[in-house]
C-alpha cells in the first residue's frame, strides 16, 4: 500500500513539473517571436541607396547603411541621418571612424582608423574632423603627438592629415622619447617650447618660430 502511495506522488510530481516546463517554453517561444517581430529588418531608402534595419523607440531607425551597395555607416539614423554611437566606413570595407555622430558626422569622442584598420587618431571630434583634445599615432603604433588639435583652414577631406596640432601639445621620437613640449601653430612648433635629442637631453628652451629656435640655442 506504501509503495502506491508513493508512485501516486511521484506521477503527480511529475505532471506538476511537465505542465510548468510546457508553460515555461511557451512564454520563452512567444518572448522570442514577439522580440524578432519588433526588430524584423526593413529597408529605408537613402540618397544613393538604403539603410537597412529597425525602428526603436523615439523615432530612430538602427541598422546599416549602403552606398552604391558597400557599407559605409552603421548605428542609429534619424530621417537618414546619423546620429549617437556609431559607425564608418571606408570604400574597402575598413573600419573608418568608432564614436559619436552628430547631424551625420564624428563629433564627440571617438577613434579615427587608417585604410589598413591602424589605429590614427583617438579624441575628440568636431563636425567630421580631429578637434580638441586628442592623440596621433603614426603607421607602426607609435604615439605621435598629444595636445590640442584643430583642422587647417582650407583643408579638404581628400588630404592626408586634414587636422594638425594647434596650441599646447606634446611631440615623440619613434622610441617613445619626448622630442617637443610646448606650443604649437598649424601643426608646426610655434612660441614657447622645449626641444629634446632622443636620449631625453635638453636641446632648447624658449621660443620657437615656424618649427626652429627663435635663436641659438646654449643647451
């Protein structure tokens, strides 16, 4: 009679269990639809071609946007502009630019990569160009400059380094040296500076003019 009883428990224990399992795959399967039914991938067309992904809440559309059928940003879009944390492009497919867009271009922090995928510059941004606080690297990964940098006037996207050095910053040699401290003008040593050899020995204190002692140096 005892082991009855007992068998009686356990097929009701076992059908208590079934039922929540069933109920639990249930919500987790209707969870899962509803989720892939709010983010299901559409196409918005855009000058040139499209952005492809989902609408989220306060009206931004997420996704990928392709030109002429490459990839060239990725992030959140507002009428087709891009906007917040993002992402570009460059015509290979190489990440361009890591960080923050405002009305369609890096502003804010973020990181801008050579054509290689190296990183070049991490800092600040102002409307598509280095601005503000930041540091260059050169093509080996080598910290280049840290300072102050701002976009030469008459500057255009195609040129290499559309942004220079511009008023206190710091300058290396290749072996991690301090090679100049102080400021500078359009990306040139310009006013009161220090110059170093690459053992860290003093050269020159005192005032630069379009990248040389304002005079002779007695170091």
């Amino acid at each position: 009679m005892t082991g009855v009883f007992l068998f009686i428990i356990f097929i009701f224990g076992f059908l208590i269990w079934l039922i929540i399992s069933i109920q639990k795959n249930t919500n987790k399967e209707f969870q899962e639809l509803a989720a892939n039914d709010a983010k299901t991938l559409i196409k918005v067309p855009c000058t040139n071609g499209f952005i492809k992904g989902h609408y989220t809440e306060g009206g931004l559309f997420k996704g990928k946007k392709y030109i002429f059928g490459k990839l060239v940003a990725q992030g959140a879009f507002f009428n087709g502009v891009q906007t917040g944390q993002g992402k570009e492009y460059y015509d290979n497919g190489q990440l361009k630019y890591e960080g923050h867009f405002v009305n369609g271009y890096s502003s804010g922090q973020g990181k801008r990569f050579d054509k290689n995928g190296k990183l070049k510059y991490v800092g600040q941004f102002a409307n598509g160009y280095a601005s503000g606080q930041g540091k260059l690297f050169d093509a080996n990964g080598h910290l280049k400059c840290e300072g102050q940098f701002a976009r030469l006037p008459g500057n255009t996207e195609n040129q290499k380094d559309p942004s220079v050095p511009s008023g206190r910053c710091k300058e290396y040699y290749d072996n991690g040296q301090l090679k100049y401290e102080g400021e500078f003008n359009g990306g040139i040593w310009h006013g009161d500076g220090r110059e170093f050899d690459k053992s860290g020995r003093l050269l020159y204190i005192g005032k630069f003019s379009n990248g040389k002692p304002a005079q002779k140096s007695k170091h």
